[in-house]
C-alpha cells in the first residue's frame, strides 16, 4: 500500500501540515526539520498527489503542447524532435508534457486555446503550426504563459522561438548559386498564409534578388499539404520555356515528388535538375538519389521553448517582456544536387 502524509508525518515526528509545508514550499520550515521529512519522504517512497499539490500551489506542473494537424511532421520525424528537445527541459525539472492535436479550423483552435485557460489544465502552452492570421488575442489578455513555436504575426506580440526559414531558403539559393545555377526555381511549403511558408518565399526572393541576378514570378509554384504536392508543380516548370535547372521545395516530401516527377520526364538527378528540399527528415535521407536538405533545429526549438515557457510560469521573465529566439539552419549536402 502507498505512502500517505500521514505516514510521512509519523515517521518524521510532526504534522501533516509541516510536510505540507516543506514539500510545497508554501512556508517556511527549519532546515533541521526539513530534512527529516526528506528522509522519510525517501524512506516510504511517498509520492505527492499532483492533484492536491495543486489545490496549494496552482500549479498542475502539467506544459501543454498543442499541434495543428496540418503540421509536415505528424508522418516523419519533424514533431518527435521537437517532443525530445521540450522532454529533455520539462523532465529536469519536474513538469508533464501534454500533446493536443487540432484541426485547422481558426474558432476551434480559439476556443481550445480558452479552455485550456479557463480550466488550468496546464500551467503554460506551446503552440506550434499556428497560422499567421491565427487568433492568440485572448491569452495574451488574460496573461496566460504561452510560447509560439514559430513566427508571431507581428514582432513583439508574444514570446516565440523560430527558425530562421529565411536564412535557410537565402542559403538554398546561395549553395544552389555556387554549384553553377542561375535558373532556380521555388515550390512552396504551402500556402503564403504560413509563416514558415512565406518565409521561405521571401528568402527566396532576396536571395534570387541579391545573388541570382533577379526573381522571376514565373519560377515560383505554390505547394500544399495535399498527397500529390509536386507532381503537377514540377511538370509545369520544367515544361516553361526556359525551364529551371535546380528546384528548391518547400519541404523533403515534396522534394522527392520533384525528383520523382522530373525522372518520369525523362531528367537525370542531379545531372539535368538539382533538387533541394526542406527539414532534413527522413524522407530526404531514403529518397533516390538522396535529397539535400536545409535543416531546422526542431530538437533545440523544443527545448528553448520549454525554457521560456517555464521561465514565464516561474515569473523569471515578466510576460511583457518579450522575448524572441531565432536559430539558424543548416545546408545538409546529399546526393540530388
């Protein structure tokens, strides 16, 4: 049978309210008599109930992680790296991580958002895949810890830590630029209203602007999240009259549908057509040829998000005092190119 206070109490020889004291550290208690209730915490291997922790503390010690389920990454390893990197920071220091995944639909993200609040079920959020133009308004005004995996709508809105999909998409065209290509064309992650998708776009475009001797609206394809994302974009680039003679996609899945697109019509990778794509996940590394890709720190994202988070839950960081965290990628050299 478990260990309750009251048997931990006994053993240390004082109140049920003085182990309360100690291990929720809601008063002061002696060090002399601390310790003894440490060493019979220890000895009966008595274990909290988190529940009535938190009817003392208001704290559930519980961070939760919500995912929109258009996120590239629920089939490869995009969101497990992030998982690692928020579980190694919650596991140092106490705290649970809870997953929840939402459908794209703008009011019912909102309104889980608010539940989440109203009933404190976690002490904090991370979000991660929101869209621009999506609605965080209401736990901003309420004071509630968030962080946004990702690029806020508008600088200083609220604490985010991103990578850096601009630098990433300029490396691309700049790598690209530096094998010998000046035809380099663009299919988007998704759509522009994305923030990881428009940032990739307007690399892109600098780095076409600064480096390739000019952007061409004619080079550029919008992708989806849909399964065929690719093929159609693919085949209507290199049937242009001046057709491309590298491809950067938006991400490795659409990668290997560009180089699998450009075969059936007959181009040899990378001889004909150089293919890069995006997150460096294990689509790239199976693929034939294998696909370079621009890496993004997705484990090191996950950990400093949970740091911030619980750096905002502690009061370490006032929730006004906004804080921004950008990680650059990395160019991952493999066969296509």
């Amino acid at each position: 049978m478990a260990a309750t206070i009251k048997d931990v109490a006994r053993e240390a020889g004082v109140a049920v309210c003085t182990v309360s004291f100690a291990v929720n550290g809601s008063a002061h208690v002696a060090e002399a008599t601390k310790k003894r209730i440490f060493d019979a915490i220890e000895k009966l291997n008595y274990r909290p109930n988190q529940s009535a922790r938190g009817l003392v503390t208001k704290k559930t010690n519980n961070i939760g992680l919500v995912v929109e389920d258009t996120v590239d990454g629920l089939e490869n390893t995009i969101l497990l790296d992030v998982v690692k990197g928020l579980g190694e920071a919650t596991g140092d220091n106490n705290y649970d991580l809870l997953l929840s995944f939402q459908k794209p639909s703008t009011n019912k993200l909102a309104d889980h958002l608010l539940d989440v609040y109203r009933k404190q079920s976690a002490d904090g959020l991370i979000l991660m895949g929101a869209a621009i133009n999506q609605p965080y308004g209401e736990l901003i005004k309420n004071r509630f810890p968030f962080v946004l995996l990702g690029r806020p709508a508008m600088p200083g809105v609220c604490h985010s830590v991103n990578a850096d999909n601009e630098q990433g998409a300029y490396e691309a065209v700049k790598y690209l630029i530096g094998k010998g290509h000046r035809r380099i064309a663009l299919i988007t992650p998704c759509s522009l209203e994305v923030d990881a998708s428009l940032d990739r776009y307007n690399g892109y475009r600098q780095a076409m602007e600064e480096l390739g001797g000019g952007f061409d609206e004619r080079l550029v394809e919008i992708g989806s999240f849909e399964e065929d994302s690719g093929y159609t974009e693919t085949e209507k680039l290199l049937n242009g009259v001046e057709r491309p003679t590298a491809i950067i996609a938006g991400r490795d899945v659409i990668a290997s549908r560009v180089v699998e697109k450009a075969q059936e019509l007959g181009y040899k990778v990378p001889e004909d057509l150089a293919v890069i794509g995006f997150d460096n996940t294990a689509v790239s590394q199976l693929a034939r040829p294998s696909i370079t890709s621009i890496e993004l720190p997705m484990r090191q994202m996950g950990l400093e998000a949970a740091k911030l988070l619980m750096q905002l839950i502690d009061g370490e960081i006032r929730f006004d005092d906004i804080q921004t965290i950008v990680l650059p990628c990395t160019v991952i050299e493999r066969e296509s190119t």
